[in-house]
C-alpha cells in the first residue's frame, strides 16, 4: 500500500487495483498535479473533463463539485447513510467489465480487496464457497462446469474479492465480460 496516499477504509490498496495509477495528470477538481490519477468510474450527469487526484475523492469534493458518484448504491442495502456516503461519494471506485457493485457483510460495506483468480479465491475458501452458491443461483447447476468456471477464472469471468471490515471474512463476486 502507498503511505502517500489518503487511506480509504473501503478501498485500502486502489494502487494494487489498478483504479488509482501514478501520474503527471493535473486533477480536474483542484487542478493540481499531486503524482496520482483516479482512473476507475464516475458517474455523473455533468460533464467530466478530465480526471481524479485521491485527495479530491477522500475529501469529498470530486463527488459534491461534479453530483456525481464513484460507485452505485446497488448491493449495499442495509448500511448507514454514512457508510453509503462514504463508498458511493468518498471512496475509489474499481474497474470491471459489468457495472461494478460492492458487497456488504455484518451490516457494513465490505472493503475492496480486487480482482482476482481461481489461485488467489483458493485462498478464501469462505469467499469460493460463496461464490459457488451465487452461481448455482445464477443456474450453474452442472458440478463439473461449475469447477471450470471457478478454476478457469480470469479469461471470459473473472472475481472480485472483497474483505468484511467488522469480521474480516472475504466475499466476492464473478464478473463476466
């Protein structure tokens, strides 16, 4: 994790995530050139000409400045107001193929950890095993392309891998191109 950076709870490593990169870039919001970019979502009804410093997403002035949000609410029902004004408005979105969502566990926002394969989610077996039983909902319901699918991660699907902030158990979530 980069020491120079804002910390954001719900987003600890967004360097390792790819959603934050260095750069020369001058942030859109404050006009600075501070050595990193956002480069992830942001959702907005107005028009964006350029891009993000992290200290403009940790404060809140991107979001207040441009209405708009760095991640959708869908997926986190049931989390404070505060919470979800921290994820949606103060905190780094991530890159994926379908609409990005965060996942919720013991009734906060859980933190990003990032994408990930079947070797990585190996290593949450409460994070794969959640997984499968998304995806048997999905209707996978064949074991052994279900195993495929799973083991095959990173070509056509892929994970996200959260970890709970109150427990500390991981989640994810497949994303498909």
């Amino acid at each position: 994790m980069n020491v120079d950076l804002p910390f954001f709870r719900y987003h600890p490593d967004p360097v390792a995530s790819g959603s934050i990169h260095a750069s020369a870039e001058s942030c859109v919001c404050c006009g600075r050139s501070t050595g990193w970019i956002y480069t992830a979502t942001f959702y907005s009804a107005h028009e964006v000409g350029g891009r993000f410093c992290p200290w403009c997403i940790a404060d809140g002035s991107a979001a207040d400045r441009f209405a708009g949000e760095f991640t959708d609410s869908y997926g986190l029902d049931g989390v404070s107001g505060d919470v979800l004004h921290e994820v949606t408005r103060r905190t780094p979105g991530f890159h994926a193929w379908q609409d990005p969502h965060w996942l919720v566990h013991c009734y906060d926002a859980s933190a990003f950890v990032g994408e990930v394969g079947y070797s990585e989610l190996a290593e949450h077996p409460e994070a794969l095993e959640q997984l499968r039983t998304d995806l048997r909902m999905d209707g996978c319901h064949d074991e052994s392309r279900l195993e495929s699918l799973l083991t095959h991660l990173g070509g056509g699907m892929t994970a996200m891998l959260f970890r709970c902030t109150v427990c500390g158990d991981h989640l994810a979530y497949a994303d498909a191109s």
